[in-house]
C-alpha cells in the first residue's frame, strides 16, 4: 500500500506542531530563567537566550534555608512514594490475583479514595496532626502524601498485575518455588516498567503538594519546595526571570525522572509491540 | 502508565488493554479467563491489611473527623480557643439553601465536561496519531508530550501566567502579530471566559498527554489481524478504526475518562493560582469554592460541609462508570 | 478554651507586675541578663522590614535584652490560615505583624495579648486614628507600627501642557485643573473607574459618614444614611473626569499601567503604584508628581483610607515580657523613624512625620494620616469586602444613574446578610 507524499507528510508536519504546542511553555520556562532582564521584559520576545546568565538562578537558590527544603522535599517526596509501592504491592496482588469475599467492595474503596478532597481536607488534618503534637515534622507529611498516591497506585499496579500471564508464575511453582518466591523470582520483575510508571504519579504528586505543608510546617527548618516556589512568585510580583529560575530548578528532578522512567516503560512496551 | 480498567471479561479489548497496560507480555492470555480463583483464606486480608489500615487511618478518619467538623460553629475564634460548638445542620442548610453554591456546581459540572472531552478527543487523536508516525518523528513527538506531562503542575501555573500576562507575554505579542491588534495588550483574567480560557489550556496541555501516550501503548496490542480481516470485508480507514480500533480501547477509554473526571472536577492549584476564582468570584470550581468559603473565610465548618457535598456530587458523576465496573467484578466471580 | 483561660490569667498576672515596676520606657528593668539564652520569634509580612531597619534593630535588641531575635517573613499566599492555626499552637510565634482592618477579628479571638501597659508607657504619641485599629471593645490589642494612604499621582508633562502650574489646594480648585486638563489637551483628565472603593470609603470618612449602624444588637447598612449620599456625589464629581469603566476596579486594568501610557492627567492611588508605571514605561518617571488628596477646605486634607499594620503579641506567647521588650525598641522614635524612611511609610507617630523627607509620595500621604480613618472596625465587616463587594455594586449602580437611595436599598439584603455572618 504506498501513500502519497501528502499522506506522508500532514502526520509528520502534525507531529511537529503538537510537539512544538506540548514543549514550548516548558522551553520557555528555561528560557526566560537564562535571559537577561532586558531580554524579558522585551517589546519583541527574544526567541533565544543567547546571552545566557544564571543570574537568576542564583536569586533562587540563594534564597533562606534552600538546600533544608531540597533536603526535605527529597526525603519526603522518596519515602512516600517507597512506602506507597510497597503497600500497594501486596494489596495489589491480592487484589489482582486471589479470589475472597469482599474483593470488589475493596476495590471500589480505593476507586472512591481516589476522589478525596485533600485540598479542603486540611483543617481537619491540620486538627489531628496539632492534637497529635506532630506539628513542624516530617513524618506525618510522608505519610499523608503516601495515602494520596496509595489508591492510584493500588488500582494501577494491580492491572499490570494482572496481565502478567498466571502460566508464568505456575511453571516456578511446579518448579518447586513457593508462592512468595514464584512472586518475588517471576512476577517482580516483569514489573519493573509498572513500579517505575506508578512511581512517577507518586514522585509528582508528592513533590507538588502545597496546602498541607503550608499549615502543618510552619517552621523553616521542615517546609518543602512548593514553599519556596511560591515564595517567589510573591516576593517578585513582576520578575519573571527569578520566577522562571525557580519553576525551573523546581521541576528539573521530575523532568528528569520522567524523561528516565518513561523511557523504560513506554519503551519497554513499544519495543515489545513492534517486535509482535 | 497503565489505567486500572476494572474490566476482566475474557474479550479481545479487554486482554488488549490489560497488556497495553503491562509489560511485554506478548504471550499472556487473557488472565481473566482461567477462572482459577485462589481462595486462599486469611492470606488476602492480610496483604491488604497495611493498605486499607493506612487508608482507613489517614485518609478515612480525616474524612469522618471532617463529616464532624461540618456540624461544627468553627471559625477563627473557636479553632484558636479550641471550642466545639455543635451547630446541627445549619451549614449544609445554609449551602444548600444558597444560590451561589449550586450556580457553582453547574459551572464545575459544565467546566469538566468540556475539559474531559478536550482531553479525551485530542489525546485520542494525539495517540493515534503517534500510531502512525515513523520511530524518529514518535520519540520527538514523546518527548514533547512527557515533558508536558512532567511538568510540576505550581511550576506550570506558573508559567502560563507568565505566557498569557498582559505585557510582554508571549500569547498576546503572537495574537498582534498574526493581526489581531485588539489583543496587544489583553488582560486575560479580566473576564471569566478569558480566565477559564487560560486553565482549559493549561489543563488540557497538561493531561492530553496521559491519554495519548497510554493510548498509544493500548494501541500498540491491537492484533494487526483484525485489520486486515476488515481490511478484507472492504472496510476503509474509518470503518477499521470504528469497527476495531474503538471497541478494543473502549475499557481503556471508559477508565480514562473516568480518571479524568475525577482530575478535572478536583482540579485546585490550576483554577486557583491563575486567577484566584476571580473576576468576581465567577470561576470558582466547587473545589475552589469550598476553599474560598472555608479556609479563606475562615468558616472551617462550611468549607467541611461543602467538601463533602463534592464528593457526593463527584460519586453522581462517576456512579455510572462505578455500576460498570461493579458488575464486571461480580460477573467475574 | 483552657489554654485560652490559661493565657488571659497570664496576661492578667503580667499587667500586676508590670504595674508594680511602674512605668517608663523600661530601662534595663529586665537586665541584660534576664533574658539570656531566650529565642524571640517574629513574623513580619513580606515587604515590611527593610534591611537596615532589620539589622539594627536585630543589633538593638539583642544587646538589650541577651535574647536572640528571630525574624521570619511570611508570604501573603495562605497567610490568614496560617495565623490563625499557629495561635491555636502551643508554641506560637511571640510577635506577629496583624493588618490594622484585620486586628479586630484576631482581637476577638483571644489568640492576641492586651497591651494595655505597653500603650501606657510608649503609645503617648500614636497617632489616634492609627492607634483605632488597634484597640477592640475598649482594650489595646497591638500597636501601631505603619500605614499608608491613597494620594493623587498626576502626569506634570500633561499639567504643564494644560498650562497649570502648582497643586490644587482644595477639592473645587482640583476640579477646575481636571477641567482645564479637558479643554486644553487631549488626555484624559482622571483615571478613576468605578470601584476604587478604598477612594469611597476615605471620602465617606471624610464626610463623617458611617458606612455601618447598630440596630437591635447586630450591625446592619447604613448606606442609606445622607453622608454617605453626599460621599457617593463627591465621587462621581470625580468619575465624570474620567473614561474608566464604571464596573472595574483601579486593579482591572492595573491604572499605574494604564498611566503609564502617558495620556492620563492624574489618577487616585498608593505611592508604590507609581512604580507599576515606571515598571511599564520607564520614561514616565520623571513626569510624576504627587500631592495629598485636597479636601473640601485647605485647612484639611480630604478622609482616606488607612492601610497598615499593626504588632501584636500572640497570648498563648510563653514569653510575653520578652515580647514586650522587643515592642519598646522596635516601636522607639529611632527605628520607628528609620522604618519610616527606608521603607517610604507613614510611621505610627506624627512626630515622626519629618523623616520622610525627600520621599514624595510619602510626604503627599503624611498630611492626610489625622484625619484619615479605616473601614468599619468591627469583625464581621471582613466579609464584606469579599468579591463581588455590595458596596462596590452600590457606587457602581449610582454612577450608572440609579438614585442613592435606591442603589443603598439594592444592596442591602446582601450586606446585613454578610454583616450577620459570625467570624
């Protein structure tokens, strides 16, 4: 079947629109970061940093107290999603492969969970973490960040779950494996590509969340970056450069982590679709 | 990323979305199909027993702590002295009983309907068409779209603030010019449609993505057969994608959608960081309203009451799609 | 409310020793020493503590007092929860920087300490109508720390083009310049659009109007009231001179912006507004001049709003007497006229006004601060002022040509319905 060349073209020119469309805002966040101020506030936009300045880079990061709040917004943003994955992992399996009573009640409790209302639910956390006297530490903020992503992660492990094929785990079982070891030698690792891909709703999710953490750690020493970020969208009003540094440092982890993880997962699974 | 469809019936679509969902499991047959349930006794309570312990402990007694805060006189005074003062039901009399409240219901009813099928037709669309592209043109096209996809959502607000700000903002200088002078120097929150022009485009950027590249993947299992079957009965490009592309990815869709209702209903930071619900209050998602009345008014107690009408307004929305997948479980079984 | 009890017998037990020590500006009553070792937590807003000001009265009072000063500055984002939640803590910050319209709602709370031996020996000279805000049902509850005012920022190129020379001096010579701006130039006289509502509510100060009354226990509108009527005519004297839309606000479009255009002969605004201006057209800069609102007379200056903000001491504070120590430098006439200058604000004393030379914007506002006022000091009006503002629909249906009696009869149900709300 051969195609014109018009027909080859429009998905191709297509495909650069839409990437242009989804990558510029993130373009133009680090852009703007590297230009001078001149540069910003332009009457013609300048397309291209070429007189790049970390300049305002170093507005950001100097800032209070920056690298406490890496510090923390790391510890709290890797534990929460560890913690996550390895509950929803043993739910998941249950959930995924045993028969029991009450199975699809369990399972559509964690599809209502997953519209909970944290942003308007925090006075009454607030209410409980006060009473509880666990103000202005990082342990709570871990664990409410872990129940946000839990359901999400439960319900998405446990269809990956699913589809690794039941014959797998059997023939490791007549092998002479038990069950937790069919589990843990066949099932984990095929995985893999589902941990890392729940993983990243976690690692985002956790890393963005304001509200909470505003109220919850009132001192420095225990806030987290979202903080900090909106810190300088106050404290700058206008300056779009230092604003634009701090969205920038705020999101590379998470760029980074997606362009890695996505990588192995998506791929793993094309490379898979072609070769079938 | 895999979409959890809570559709286990041995059919084509559903094994198609449960591996396009997976890892490369190429040779696994439906899992559904065997029918050998385990009953293995205690054994399943027990792995979901630190799952449903920590949902019911940080999330569940929240929730109930929040059901008795909406019965609750709480504002400035009583949550700094530590009062409990019972006020029945007078605040879910009140929101009930106001205008505002339910005008915002239906613009949050009207807001997600719009954003969820912008998302679902151009990420449906944007997935088919990394389908067809060749290896070089679909990682650009990936990228683009996971780099959207990554992007912090305060760091995203951000940024479209900065696109769409008045002066110097990229938006309004491309606007003037391609000829539309009046635009020159537009002040997009001033007016509730501008405003609620700006979060669609930062809330569909942001989610099309989602379902593109996880529709791709589900795309990706569909047996070639099947196309060529059709192909043979005389079907074009049309009738193959009606008649074999959709009903394979129809659970993929069903759950997507519902995902995203759920995303777009609840959506905070996005509504509330662009233009704070304003102009005059006139776009407020009930999110953003619940937050205004109660944190920002300091009425504690309202702003419980009126977290937990959302929910039962969202648990309408989606009750149809729970219904569904309630009774693909029990046919299961 | 134990913890409340707890704080007020606190408080109570303080004013005896305190009075026992006798007043006087406190001079080393406590010793360097008392206080060693002690942590004193402060938050200020963001913008509010200019550097040297910070430094020096850091220096000040730890040399004073032995204790450490740890200022923390607070972003606006989220800020009323997070007062609010950290006076129901423990551990509260000791002083806190409370907004003067806000003051009664927290002092009502009982999450604030009464000062009421703090004004006695240092608050001789506040300013009574700063001094206002911070007193609630008889009882000081902070102090006074700044404020500042609406003034006329108006375009000199454009008044010297309209061939005027000097500033006016009462409102009706004010009015002859906007008309000869009118006939003379092209520009528009004023910028002031419809809902400049701070403007309003310093011209309902101005003619001694009460915007609220008390009826039957509960505090209903008075926007019936004549004074009000005659506030509301005033206004749209000033509105005539002006193309703005009658139903925005001065921040929809930003009006320093659209000064900034350069075809604007004046508009009503706070001195910093000059520097959204400048920010959008650098070259404006030299052409702004700044004068005090006129008012009806030249003896006096036209009513205006006044924003500021007041410090308070959190009562649930263990260290109440630190605190206080911290109040007496911070508020002394040096770093009081230090903030004054450095930071272009009116400060908490007339006495003071002085040291605002060679700021103009702020010397324009520093002669309106006697006669000024705030908005109804009581805690329900907080709701009020939420969007959409019946106040703000009321000045906007007058100047669109409903009757002010009607226009306050329109608006009425919504406001005694906010007005009833209990904070």
């Amino acid at each position: 079947m051969k195609r014109s060349p018009l027909a080859r073209l429009w998905p191709n020119a297509t495909a650069v629109v839409l990437f242009a469309g989804f990558a510029f805002p993130v373009y133009w966040m680090f852009c703007t970061a590297l230009k001078p101020a001149s540069d910003i506030v332009a009457e013609d936009p300048v397309w291209f940093p070429a007189s790049a300045t970390l300049e305002h880079f170093g507005t950001a990061v100097r800032a209070d107290h920056f690298w406490t709040l890496v510090r923390n917004s790391l510890t709290v943003t890797v534990s929460a999603v560890a913690l996550s994955l390895m509950i929803a992992l043993l739910a998941s399996f249950a959930l995924a492969r045993l028969r029991f009573r009450g199975r699809h009640g369990f399972l559509v409790t964690f599809m209502i969970a997953q519209m909970a209302p944290w942003e308007v639910m925090v006075i009454a956390i607030y209410l409980l973490v006060r009473d509880g006297d666990m103000l202005n530490s990082l342990v709570p903020l871990t664990l409410f960040y872990m129940v946000m992503v839990l359901p999400f992660t439960v319900l998405t492990l446990r269809s990956y779950i699913a589809a690794v094929p039941r014959e797998l785990e059997e023939s490791a079982m007549v092998d002479g494996c038990t069950r937790s070891q069919a589990f843990t030698r066949v099932i984990f690792p095929l995985l893999a590509p589902g941990l890392m891909a729940t993983s990243l709703f976690g690692f985002i999710t956790a890393w963005n969340e304001f509200p909470l953490v505003l109220i919850l750690n009132k001192d420095a020493e225990a806030q987290t970056l979202p903080l900090w970020l909106s810190s300088f969208q106050t404290n700058f009003g206008d300056d779009w450069g230092a604003t634009m540094a701090a969205a920038s440092l705020f999101a590379v982890p998470i760029l980074l982590l997606f362009l890695f993880l996505q990588r192995k997962a998506v791929g793993g699974l094309t490379s898979g679709a072609v070769k079938g | 990323m895999a979409v959890a469809t809570e559709h286990q019936d041995p059919g084509p679509a559903a094994a198609g979305v449960r591996r396009g969902a997976a890892p490369p499991s190429r040779t696994a047959p439906p899992a559904g199909r065997s029918g050998r349930g385990r009953r293995g006794g205690a054994a399943p309570y027990l792995l979901l027993l630190p799952a449903l312990a920590a949902t019911a402990a940080l999330l569940g007694w929240p929730l109930v702590k929040n059901g008795m805060l909406s019965f609750q006189n709480l504002n400035m005074r009583q949550l700094i002295q530590h009062l409990t003062e019972w006020n029945g039901t007078a605040n879910y009399r009140e929101v009930l009983g106001s205008a505002d409240f339910w005008r915002v219901t239906g613009r949050s009813v009207a807001f997600t309907g719009v954003n969820v099928v912008l998302i679902m037709v151009l990420g449906t669309l944007t997935g088919l068409l990394l389908a067809r592209l060749g290896t070089r043109m679909r990682l650009l096209l990936s990228t683009g779209l996971v780099l959207a996809w990554a992007m912090p959502v305060i760091a995203a607000t951000t940024v479209f603030q900065w696109l769409f700000a008045a002066r110097f903002g990229v938006v309004n200088w491309v606007l003037d010019r391609l000829g539309w002078h009046s635009m020159a120097d537009y002040n997009w929150t001033g007016g509730q449609y501008s405003t609620f022009f700006v979060i669609t485009v930062l809330i569909v950027w942001q989610s099309v993505p989602f379902v593109a590249l996880n529709l791709y993947a589900a795309t990706t299992t569909i047996p070639r057969e099947l196309y060529e079957a059709a192909a043979l009965d005389g079907a074009g490009a049309w009738r193959g994608f009606t008649s074999v592309t959709l009903p394979f990815l129809r659970p993929f869709l069903l759950a997507t959608v519902f995902l995203e209702v759920i995303w777009v209903f609840k959506a905070f930071p996005q509504v509330f960081a662009i233009n704070e619900g304003g102009p005059d209050r006139l776009t407020e998602t009930l999110p953003v309203y619940a937050f205004i009345e109660g944190v920002g008014n300091q009425h504690y107690g309202m702003g419980a009451a009126i977290s937990l009408l959302t929910i039962v307004i969202l648990l309408v929305l989606t009750s149809s799609y729970l219904r569904i997948a309630l009774r693909k479980e029990e046919d299961e079984l | 409310m134990k913890r409340g009890l707890i704080a007020a017998t606190g408080v109570a037990a303080m004013l005896v020793s305190v009075a026992a020590c006798g007043s006087g500006d406190g001079d080393d009553k406590a010793g360097a020493d008392g206080f060693k070792g002690e942590t004193l937590t402060v938050w200020a807003m963001d913008g509010s503590t200019p550097d040297g000001w910070t430094k020096d009265v850091k220096a000040a009072f730890e040399k004073k007092t032995g204790a450490t000063l740890k200022l923390e500055i607070q972003q606006w984002n989220g800020i009323q929860q997070k007062v609010t939640t950290a006076l129901s803590e423990s551990d509260p910050p000791d002083v806190l920087e409370i907004g003067n319209t806000q003051t009664p709602s927290y002092a009502r709370t009982g999450g604030l300490a009464e000062l009421g031996d703090l004004k006695k020996s240092i608050g001789a000279g506040w300013s009574p109508s700063l001094n206002k805000s911070a007193v609630y049902d008889g009882k000081q509850y902070a102090a006074p720390w700044y404020a500042a005012s609406r003034v006329v920022l108006y375009n000199k190129k454009i008044w010297a083009e309209a061939g005027l020379k000097g500033v006016p001096k009462t409102r009706s010579e004010f009015f002859r310049a906007l008309d000869t701006i009118r006939d003379k130039t092209d520009a528009e006289p004023l910028y002031l659009p419809g809902q400049n509502w701070y403007f309003f509510d310093g011209l309902t100060i101005g003619t001694g109007a009460d915007l609220v009354k008390k009826q039957g226990g509960r505090w209903v509108s008075n926007l019936a009231d004549a004074k009000v009527a005659k506030a509301m005519d005033i206004y749209k004297q000033y509105q005539s001179f002006s193309e703005a839309p009658k139903n925005k606000d001065e921040a929809t479009p930003q009006q320093g912006e659209v000064f900034a255009k350069g075809r604007t002969g004046a508009f009503i605004g706070m001195g910093w507004e000059a520097a959204i201006a400048v920010k959008a057209n650098p070259k404006i800069e030299k052409d702004i001049g700044y004068f005090t609102i006129p008012g009806e007379t030249a003896d006096q200056p036209e009513g205006v709003f006044l924003g500021g903000s007041n410090l308070a001491v959190a009562a649930g504070s263990e260290k109440q007497e630190l605190a206080k120590e911290f109040l007496k430098i911070a508020l002394n006439d040096t770093f009081e006229g230090q903030l004054a200058k450095e930071g272009g604000v009116i400060p908490n004393k007339e006495s003071l006004q002085d040291r605002l030379k060679g700021n103009a914007a702020a010397e324009a506002a520093a002669p309106a601060v006697a006669t000024g006022g705030t908005t109804p000091l009581i805690p329900e009006w907080a709701a009020v002022e939420n969007a959409p503002n019946p106040v703000k629909s009321y000045m906007t249906a007058v100047l669109k040509g409903t009757s002010p009696a009607d226009a306050a009869a329109s608006v009425e149900g919504e406001l005694n319905k906010r007005l009833s709300q209990e904070n």
